[in-house]
C-alpha cells in the first residue's frame, strides 16, 4: 500500500473534509474515488477549462491575435486621444 502527500492549506482542508463527510465518506476515500476515475478515463475524469470570459474581453482578444481593430474603434483622432487621457 502506498501513501501520497498533498500539501494544501488548513481552509481547504477543513472544506474538504467537510463536503466529503457530509456525503458519507472521508477525504481519503475521496481522493481514492478520484484517481480511480482518472485511471478509468484515461485523463481528469472533468473537463478543464478557463472561467467564463466576459464577451467583450472575448472579443477584444479575438481581434488583438487577428490583428483587427488594433487602435480601437474610433471616428476620429480626437476620440482616440480622449480615450487614451480617460
């Protein structure tokens, strides 16, 4: 029988084995629960993936990697520079 070490803060800790025990088992069991189910997937048995992104920063991103839009939506120069001194 193995052991594992994880290092994580008291808070977590507590959290964790308060959700674990309130679902009737102990945090140990839940971490055998979780590895037995990546070892079963073949990979995190959850899909990573990034916190939902504002649409605006989205789209701000979107036209920045395809180099549209650089300087802004702007009429004119003086629009620009006023947005630059806000």
């Amino acid at each position: 029988m193995a052991n594992l070490q994880v290092r994580l803060t008291d808070d977590l800790k507590t959290q964790a084995d308060t959700l674990f025990a309130s679902l009737g088992f102990d945090t140990s069991t839940a971490v055998r629960m979780f590895l037995t189910a990546a070892v079963e997937y073949n990979g995190l048995p959850f899909e990573v993936r990034h916190k939902s992104i504002p649409e605006e920063l989205q789209r701000a991103i979107y036209e920045t990697r395809s180099r549209v839009n650089l300087n802004g939506s702007y009429n004119t120069a003086e629009e620009a520079v006023a947005a630059m001194l806000e």
